[in-house]
C-alpha cells in the first residue's frame, strides 16, 4: 500500500519543480533526459544543476538541452569505469577529470587503489589539467598520490603546483615534483627520505 | 599634457585608510604584496609559511597604523613588521623542500634541458642560502634584493650599520663558497 | 678569479631577485580579516559605524573561521567562506551547483569593497561564480577555473574532500 502511494507521488512529482525556470519546450527535452538518467540508474542531480546553470546564464535551450545530453553520456562512462557503486560526488568528480583527458582505465585504477570517496583525487586531476598540467603528467601524479594520501593532502598538493607554475615552473615537472613533496614519502625516488608530514590544519576552507 | 592617472603615494593611501577607507589599503596591499612576498619566502624558505607570514604581516600593519609614524615611509615600516615577523616563524617539521635535479631528471627524462638548467640553478640558489645563518639572510636579502639602505635596514632590524655590513660581506663569502661546491658536485 | 667569485653573488643576486608571485586570495584574505576591525584611527568620520551590526557579526564569523577552519555542521556538511573584491559593486551574488545557480539564494554582504558570504558544503565538486551587479558573470580569482564553459561564461571549482583514506 505505501510503495503504491510513494510510486503514485513519484509519477506526479515527475518533474523537479525547479526546472520551471526553464521555457517550456527546453524544460519537456531535459525532464525527459533527466528521467531516461535516472531510469538507467545515473544521478539526476548534475543533469538538473546543469540546466539551472544554463538557464541562469540566460542560455538558449538547444545549448542547454546539448549540455545536458552531453553530461549524462559522460556519467555513464564515468560510471562504467567507477562501478555501480560510486557516488553522485565521485561521478561528478570523474566526468570532470575525463572531460580533462584522463582515461576510463586511469579511473578504474584509481578505484582499485584508493579507498572512496575518489572525489578530492578525481578533482584534483581535473585542476591540475586546467592549470596547464598535460593530462598524463597530472595522471601519474595523482595516481602516485592516491593509495596513501588523505583528501587535505591533495588539495594541499595542487594548491602547491599552482603556486609553483606561477613561479615559472613547467607545468609538468611541477606536478612530478609536488608529487614527491606530498604526503609520505615512497621509496620509488631515491634520495628522498622523511616519515609523515604532520598533520595540518587547512588554513581556509 | 593632459589629464595623466597619478597613482596615489603611500601616504596619501594611508591618510584615506586612517579616515576609515578599507579599500586603500586594499591598494597598499597589492603594492607591496609580490616585493614583501619575495623576501619573506626567500628568508623562510618555505611558500606557504612565508604566504602566512605575509598575511600576518598585514594584518598586524593595518591593526597598528596609528604607530607609523611617517605615512610616506610606509613601506620601510611595513619591511619592520614582515621582518620580525620572518624571525619568529618555526620551521614546519615537514619542510617543503625543491628537489634535487637528478631526482627531476629521473621522474622527467624527456625535460628541455632550458628548463632542467633553469630550475637546478634556482635549487642551487635556494639551498646556499638556506645554509646561511638567518642574520646573514636577513641582512643580505634586505641589502641586495629588496635594495634598503644600511640606515633603512638598521632601522628595521635593530641591528647597527657596521655589523650589518658585516653579516652582508660573510652572506657573500658563504655563498660563494656553497655555490663553489655546489658546482663540483 | 676574485671576478669569478663575484660573478657568482651576482647572479645569485639576480636570481633572488627574480619576481615571486604570490597567492592571488591573500588580498581577499588580508581585506576580509580587517574589515571586522572599526576603523584604524579617530576621524571626523566613521563610515564603518553604519553598518556596524553586520561588522559585529562578521567579527564573530572571522574569528570563528579563523579559529576552526573546519566548521562541522549537521549532516555532514562544513562552513565555506567565498570572497570577492570588487569595490565597485552594488551586488554581488554566489551561484553554483549548491544552490541551484539561484542568486537570490546567497546573495553577499560587503565591508568597503569586500564581498564574502559561507555557504553550508557536502562533500562533493561543485561549479559556481559570482553574478555582479546581476549582469556580469566572475570567476574567482583565487580557486581553479572550470574547465566546461557550455554556457560562454567563466567559472570555478571548489572541492570539498571527505574524511579521506
């Protein structure tokens, strides 16, 4: 009886309310994008979050409706590389680092190595891209990172080689050296010796 | 000729600051952010302290502007607090260090050798005056980077001429030496 | 060779003396930090004291966030401060993906020029820009750029981690 009435308020609240910011016909082609996501088991919160955007910006809806279909194509392939199991945030996170040229094999990596959340390093890699770090070089780092580093540790990282690009430094040699600097040292590099770094509070949000 | 855009002196910002003006010292700020910036990572050798150091800094300028006593020397009373400042920062236990070229070399085989020359001389740099006692430091990057008079620096250091100029001559003999042996390295 | 040896400290000198950029959000930092204070010296005029309530509060929010800068709030989520300077302003508004790119929904207050607002942040990666004067679109200067720009305008990123491995 009340999976009949919650499956009778789902039909009838169909559409997210919000999505009346939109024109008419723009709203009908991203209530059906959004339900034909969530039919195939993708978060609809994005899809929705992206026309909102685009309607704020006062965008026109062939732009709007584009991004949306683009975006949900993306979350399928970032969760056909994360698993079933990876959340709303985590597949957020890796549509942006595929948009930056990371690999669907790089994800599934870094979901073998890392313990989730994989958000903070999916992110992270996408940055490091948009700061000018080639897609492969901000791969390597942020796999190297991955296994061991906590999330603070790898915004501090690419907080760390932006300052360092702006200081001249090749993008690419910025993240390999921020890389080594972070979090505990490996023995992969020689030389370089250290226990933990101490833990540090973030000093802004 | 004409109406030119004169940029407003320091004390004509400190004046507007003192009346309540926020915003100059927002000005004064980005006048002297990448300068002070510049000597307090070179003295503490690390970004992020000497970013804080920075912040600090400013933040303790603005809170005692009623101490400056001539707005039009602004700046050197600023280099007073950064200063002091600088001296009382610890060191981080885990001190961001630049690596040592070969390391680069051997994560990033295909580097430009510009580049590789480049930052090995910066790390060259770094380290010989990370080995410097910190009054030689301090006593050669005010003299030689930021360009202070003797007079300025023993103002802001508290330290007398003649022995300032001490510490200057010693900074450079050492770094000539580490720099010597670096080279044979 | 005593040329040698100076030619050494000169371009040791020059080196140093290379320009060293600094983190573009320590202005925002320094400004937002000082405008809780009042007004630095007596003057004939307190331009501050009217809005005094709002400072109150900010003094209050400042010294909270400068003491914990994690701030745990219900269900998970943390305390964000967002800043922009624009002096020459008449609004400004945060909108992104947390809160429906609405600019009603976070609008920012200002002290002399210095917009700042927090905003309550799940764990997650989230798009967002500051709307001034409800017609042009900013980036923070101070966070990473977003890379999509379907929409023709900047944008940045804010990531909030979890607890971590």
């Amino acid at each position: 009886m009340m999976l009949t009435a919650l499956l009778i308020v789902a039909q009838v609240a169909g559409q997210d309310p919000r999505l009346e910011r939109l024109d008419p016909e723009t709203r009908s082609l991203v209530v059906a994008v959004v339900d034909s996501a969530r039919a195939a088991g993708l978060p609809t919160e994005p899809l929705v979050q992206r026309a909102l955007e685009g309607a704020t910006k006062g965008a026109p809806g062939t732009r709007i409706i584009a991004a949306v279909r683009r975006l949900t194509v993306d979350l399928g392939v970032a969760r056909t590389a994360l698993g079933a199991r990876a959340s709303a945030p985590e597949l957020e996170a890796a549509v942006a680092a595929l948009r930056a040229g990371a690999t669907p094999q790089l994800l599934t990596r870094l979901r073998d190595v890392r313990r989730p959340p994989l958000t903070m390093a999916l992110s992270v890699l996408a940055d490091l891209v948009a700061s000018g770090v080639p897609a492969d070089s901000a791969s390597a780092a942020v796999l190297a990172l991955a296994p061991n580093a906590h999330d603070a540790d790898l915004a501090e990282f690419r907080r760390a080689v932006e300052r360092d690009i702006s200081l001249g430094v090749p993008p690419g040699v910025a993240a390999a050296v921020g890389a080594l600097n972070t979090g505990p040292r490996t023995d992969a590099f020689n030389g370089v010796t250290g226990g933990q770094p101490p833990a540090r509070p973030p000093r802004r949000p | 000729m004409g109406i030119g855009l004169v940029e407003p002196s320091d004390s004509e910002l400190v004046r507007r600051v003192r009346t309540g003006d926020i915003g100059a010292y927002g000005a004064l700020v980005a006048r002297y952010r990448d300068r002070l910036g510049r000597y307090a990572v070179h003295m503490i050798g690390d970004r992020q302290d000497a970013e804080e150091a920075l912040q600090d800094s400013f933040v303790r300028a603005y809170r005692s502007l009623e101490r400056c006593n001539d707005p039009a020397r602004f700046g050197a009373w600023l280099y007073g607090i950064l200063v002091n400042r600088c001296r009382t920062t610890g060191a981080r236990a885990a001190r961001r260090r630049r690596m040592f070229v070969h390391d680069i070399g051997a994560l990033n085989g295909a580097a430009h050798p510009d580049q590789t020359d480049r930052v090995e001389w910066s790390d060259a740099v770094d380290r010989a005056l990370a080995r410097l006692a910190p009054e030689y430091r301090e006593a050669f990057l005010l003299k030689h980077v930021d360009d202070l008079e003797y007079e300025q620096i023993a103002a802001v250091t508290g330290a007398g001429i003649s022995a300032l100029k001490m510490r200057v001559k010693r900074a450079r003999e050492q770094l000539q030496k580490f720099l010597r042996e670096a080279e044979h390295v | 060779m005593f040329e040698h040896e100076d030619d050494i400290v000169e371009r040791v000198i020059r080196q140093l003396r290379r320009p060293v950029s600094i983190d573009p959000g320590l202005d925002a930092r320094v400004l937002h930090e000082i405008a809780s204070d009042a007004a630095p010296e007596s003057a004939a005029r307190r331009p501050l004291l009217r809005s005094l309530p709002w400072l109150a509060a900010a003094a209050v929010l400042a010294a909270a966030l400068v003491a914990r800068p994690w701030t745990r709030g219900g269900n998970g989520a943390d305390a964000f401060q967002f800043v922009l300077v624009a002096p020459q302003a008449a609004s400004v508004s945060l909108v992104g993906d947390f809160n429906d790119w609405d600019p009603a929904r976070s609008p920012m207050k200002t002290a002399q020029g210095v917009w700042a607002t927090v905003v309550q942040l799940t764990p997650g990666r989230y798009r967002y820009a500051f709307l001034v004067n409800g017609v042009e679109w900013r980036a923070d200067p101070s966070a990473p750029r977003a890379m999509d720009d379907e929409f023709g305008t900047p944008s940045s990123v804010v990531t909030v981690g979890g607890r971590g491995t």
